[in-house]
C-alpha cells in the first residue's frame, strides 16, 4: 500500500528547514503541527488500526506500507517517524526504512 503525503505542507520550501529531515523536531512538527498535519493524524491512527487487524484477522503474516513524497526527506519521513511511534505501542513487529533520506 502507498499513501502519498504530498498534501502536508513542504519543509523544503522553508529555508531554515530545507537541509533537515523529517526526523527532526521542528521538521515534523512544520509537517504534522498544523491543521491539515492534525487532522491527517485524526484518520490515520484508526485507518492504520483497522488495516492491520484486518490483515491480521484474515491470516496475512505482512503488510508493507510505502509513504511517500516529493523528495523523501521531509514529509514521508516525519508521517513514518509518527508511525514508528504509534506502532512501537503494540504487538506488530516493525521495520523503518527511508530510502531517499540522504538523498540530495
């Protein structure tokens, strides 16, 4: 499954946080802290909630989740980040990696 996270506001276009990631405080905080970031959050944790207990439920041993943006540095990292969080609280067994991260 790919989500695209396009639509949260770009870090890229802010020249202080331009050569940062999402991995950072005040990245993710640009990218989630605001109102469309919020209520993205809203729909997501239940989303994800009812995917994985779905799959789960239907004897499905994985689910792979792209999240993906512009660049892969800014957006998609910090909806990631958020998940790994999320995810970290419950029984599923987790694998992070950001592909475009170092990109230039």
């Amino acid at each position: 499954m790919v989500w695209d996270v396009r639509f949260l506001p770009n870090p890229y276009w802010v020249p202080e946080l331009r050569d940062h990631t999402g991995l950072e405080e005040q990245v993710a905080a640009y990218v989630l802290q605001n109102k469309t970031g919020r209520l993205f959050l809203q729909h997501l944790d239940p989303c994800l909630s009812f995917l994985l207990t779905s799959h789960e439920g239907a004897g499905r041993k994985d689910f792979t989740l792209a999240v993906g943006c512009t660049g892969g540095r800014h957006r998609s990292v910090a909806v990631t980040d958020y998940l790994k969080k999320v995810l970290a609280e419950t029984t599923f067994d987790l694998t992070v990696y950001h592909r475009d991260i170092t990109r230039e």
